[in-house]
C-alpha cells in the first residue's frame, strides 16, 4: 500500500506538514515545574459541581506553580453547541472567581497558543491526520450506518465485545482499488486509528490522583476524523494538548475507559504525554445513603445556582477546597486569616473514589465567611445580588446606604460575630423589619398571657422609653416596667417561684421585641431600637394589635 498516495488521495487540500505547525507553536517560556492546564468544555451553556471541582484543580495546579490556566472550547460535536454557550461557561466562571491566564474569550481569543475553539483548528488536525496515513496509522472506513449496526448485532449474537476491531475492522487493510473505487463514487469516509494493541496486554499507568491503575490495551480502530473531517474529542485532545503546552489534563473519571486509546494516540503522534488526572464523582447523602449527584434532582448541581442565590465567591472557594483536599480543613483552623491561595494545594489529596457535596457544609462556611466582612462589605455584596435579582430591594438599599450598613453592623466585628447569613438572598428576610416597605409581622406572642397584660407592658414602654439611653439605662427601665406590671425583673428569683408573677423580664423584652420587630428572635433589641429611630418603634408599639 503507498500510504503516502493514500494521504494524497483522502486528503488532496493539506498542504501544511506537522513540522509547520509545530513551528507556531514553540516551548512555553515558563519557570522550572511550572504547569499548564486547560478547562476543555464544550459550549453547552450548562456547567455543574463537577466542572467547578475540575476548574479549581486545574486553577490550583497552574497558579500554585507559576503557571497558566488556559480556556479551550471543544465545540466539535454540533449537537453539544448552544447559542451563547461560549459566552455564559466564561460568565459563569468569572462570577465563580475562576479567571483564565489565557484562551478563548467571549469575541475571539487571548494568547499565543490559540486558536482556542476547535472549530477553528481543522487543518491543523487534518495535517496531523495525513501524517498518521502517511506512516500506515490511520485508514479510511467508508462503512455505512447499517453495516455498523449489522456488526454490533453479530457481536452481541455471539457475546463479543462490540466495536470495530480485528475481523470487524473491514476496511482495516483493503487494497487501494476498492479505497480509490469508493472514493471516486463519492462515499463519504471516517479516519480510523489502526490500533496495534491487545486485550491481553495489561500495563500500570499513574494517574496523579488515582495512582497506579491497571490499563488494558486498546484493539479498538476508533474513529479520529468525522466524515466532515472534524475530529473526535480523543484525537483533538491530543493534538491540543500537545500543541497548547499542556503539562496536565484534569478531567473526569468517566474518560479512564478511553485513556488505553488515548495513550496510542500519544504515542503515534511522537507527544509526549501530559499526566493525567482523574477526578472522582461528585456524591450527595440522601437519607443516609451516598449517590451521584444528579441534574434532574439536585437544583445545586449546576452553578446558575450559586450566583443566582447570592453565595459568596469565596465561600463556594472556601468550601471547594474543602472537598478537593483532605487536610485543607485542618489548615484553615490553624490558619483562619490567611487568604486560601496560601494553601498548598495538591492533586495527592484528592478523594479517588467520590466526593461528598454537602449544601449544610457549604451554608456554614458561608456564614463564617460573611461573619468575617465588613458591613460595608455585606452591602456592597448585598446591593449587586440584588441589582441583578431583586430590582425594589436594590432600590431600597440604595436609598439610604449608611442606614443599611447600620443594620448590617449589628454584631459584627469581635471574637464571635453573629453568623445570620449565608446567602445574599437571604439578607432581605433578615433586614425587612427595619424598612416600613418590608416590615411584616410574622410571630405573635404566646396564647398563655393575657392581653392586656402585654398591652399594660407596651403602654410603659411607650411613656418611658428614652431613646437617648445608654444600654444599661435603657435595660434598668425594662425590669422597672416589668416591676411595675407585675413581671419579676430578676430571673434568679423568678426561677424560684415562678408562680409568683406573671412572668419575667425576659417575657416582657419579648413583647417588645415582637411588637417592634414582629418577630421572636432579632438581633440585640436596644441596637435595634436604636438604628429603627424613636419615631418607628413607638409607632411600631403603637400599631401592636392582636
Ligand atoms: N470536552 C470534554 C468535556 O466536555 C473535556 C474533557 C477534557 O477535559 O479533556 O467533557
């Protein structure tokens, strides 16, 4: 067979040669250990836990090294594309705090190794295609659909492993004659990989997160080029990732039983082979029992979730690290103020086997997050989700900034600043009551005191409350009213014989904080009170009706 006739045949419009390619794309300029990694999605519009857990691996690696993190979209599969699918993996990203060195952008490309959407790169695979032909790697296959399928149905007749491959591979080593016979009737044709391995050679290969694995050889001649001549993910990723310096290849573990084709790949191509890493599953515990982590049932499965509920960037970073390294935990304890990016991060560490995502997890790390900042900090945070999400609560804060950094400057600061929030959606509920426009009344005080009791009390409070009041004033005048209504203004004593009073003072701060707050529980009721203002809380114990 003159494969070079062949390559000319199937392939008359490459001119280019590997060497020319290789020439634009020369060695990276990078310190000593530095790593080059890659997202690689494919513009689906959609990105999960899992891509973010890939992303910030990948991230980690390259920054951790003085290397870059590059964006390559691998829209090569039609039906994978969405309009704007580009343009929402790079906002959605951005908005997560993952930013890319280099790569594709919303209009075009940054950087020197591009172009970075594969759809953009077909000569170049074609070129490295017509090498493999030329040096008897690669053959045409013009089988049609219903001959692959009549194929897969012997095989299952007869229990085979299904796929193209020894007997099967009908076209693996047809004469020119019948190649030029297709060729001129017009049949369209694939590329296939002339694969040399076996199923009974088995080999160790390491994977930096999973170790050693055992890997049997590929006998499979899987497809590199469609009939359009785009390629196939596996050869693509090569010819990339070889091409764009990558020195490792963070992907999920669903591509392991690829990795024996891909490693030929390498080889025939003469690359040398990035390392590999292999990231596990993403799990969730669900009564008690841990399972995959799914689109249909899990809302937090995609990342349109984090933004839209308002989750703090960098607690999701914060909660990330968390799963992706076991002994972050223990570093953070011992080091609550350094920023994250001083963590030694390492794909060692890295669960093999399944990732637990647990939402309770992340909300109690976004508390301590947001317990952390200022209160300008929280407003600022605050008024962009709200912007985005909730246009008349923006509104509403913006009217009066210093007011709502008041509210929001309740227990903060210290060594145990309060945890209230975890979501910038959830700060609207926790502040409605201090805006007219918002206020609801959502607890009533219990059915076991008498009415006029509690109104007795709010009428005192009315007559006596001087907003100009220190705190220990303003709460020796709760245990006078409480004396004066017949509630015990001491709990020790009323501990001790509770029948004796109507109740204690901790009751009659509870009738104000209902009537003033119309809830239960609030933060420390004389800053309330004093961030409401004089004019809101008697007319608030004014209004009280029940
Ligand atoms: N395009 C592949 C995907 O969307 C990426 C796999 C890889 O990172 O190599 O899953």
């Amino acid at each position: 067979m003159d494969t070079n006739l062949l390559a000319e045949l199937l392939y008359p419009n490459i001119k280019t040669l590997p060497e020319d390619i290789e020439a634009r794309y020369p060695k990276r300029n990078l310190p000593e250990g530095a790593k080059v990694t890659r997202l690689a999605p494919s513009p689906t519009g959609f990105l999960h836990i899992g891509n973010l857990y890939g992303a910030l691996t990948d991230e980690r690696l390259a920054h951790t090294s003085g290397g870059v993190f590059y964006l390559r979209i691998e829209d090569t599969d039609a039906k994978r594309t969405v309009p704007n699918g580009i343009a929402i993996i790079i906002e959605t990203l951005a908005k997560l705090g993952v930013n890319f060195d280099e790569g594709a952008v919303i209009d075009g490309d940054k950087g020197d190794y591009g172009p970075y959407r594969q759809s953009d790169r077909a000569e170049i695979y074609q070129t490295y295609a017509k090498q493999l032909i030329r040096e008897g790697k690669a053959y045409p296959c013009f089988c049609t659909e219903q001959e692959l399928e009549a194929i897969r149905t012997k095989q299952e007749e007869n229990k085979l492993t299904t796929g193209y491959y020894g007997e099967f591979a009908i076209w693996r080593d047809a004469p020119m004659d019948k190649i030029q016979e297709k060729l001129n009737e017009g049949v369209p044709f694939v590329l296939r990989f002339r694969s040399e391995g076996s199923v009974n050679n088995k080999f160790k290969f390491n994977d930096q997160i999973k170790g050693d694995i055992d890997v049997t050889e590929n006998d499979i001649d899987h497809v590199i080029l469609k009939s359009d001549g785009i390629p196939t993910y596996h050869f693509a990723h090569a010819v990339d990732d070889h091409l764009m310096g990558t020195t490792h290849v963070v992907r999920d573990e669903s591509w392991l039983s690829t990795l024996p084709f891909h490693i030929q790949l390498f080889k025939a191509l003469g690359f040398k082979m990035p390392k590999y890493c292999h990231t596990a599953q993403a799990l969730k515990l669900d009564n008690g029992n841990k399972r995959k982590i799914s689109k249909r049932k899990d809302p937090e499965f995609g990342l349109a979730y984090y933004h839209a509920q308002g989750y703090p960037v960098s607690a999701v970073r914060e909660y990330l690290l968390t799963m992706l390294n076991s002994n972050f935990e223990e570093w953070r304890l011992a080091n609550p103020d350094l920023p994250l990016e001083d963590f030694k991060f390492t794909t060692k560490k890295m669960s093999v086997s399944g990732f637990l995502f647990d939402l309770d997890k992340l909300n109690d790390i976004s508390k301590n997050v947001i317990s952390r900042m200022t209160a300008d900090e929280v407003y600022d945070f605050t008024l962009a989700w709200a912007k985005e999400n909730d246009e008349p609560f923006a509104k509403l804060l913006e009217s009066n900034r210093e007011y709502a950094v008041r509210i929001l400057s309740i227990g903060r600061g210290g060594k145990k600043p309060r945890k209230d929030i975890a979501l910038w959606s959830e700060v609207k509920n926790y502040v409605s009551f201090f805006y007219d426009e918002l206020f609801e009344r959502i607890d009533s005080i219990p059915e076991n005191f008498d009415k006029n009791d509690v109104y007795a009390v709010l009428e005192s409070f009315k007559n006596s409350y001087d907003e100009n009041a220190e705190q220990s004033e303003w709460l020796n005048n709760i245990k006078v009213i409480a004396e004066n209504n017949g509630f015990c203004p001491d709990m020790k004593q009323y501990k001790a014989d509770p029948d004796a009073f109507k109740g204690s003072v901790a009751d009659v701060s509870m009738f104000l904080r209902i009537a003033v707050t119309g809830r239960m529980n609030s933060p420390d009721l004389y800053e309330v009170m004093q961030i409401l203002g004089r004019e809101k809380v008697i007319g608030r114990v004014f209004d009280f009706k029940e």
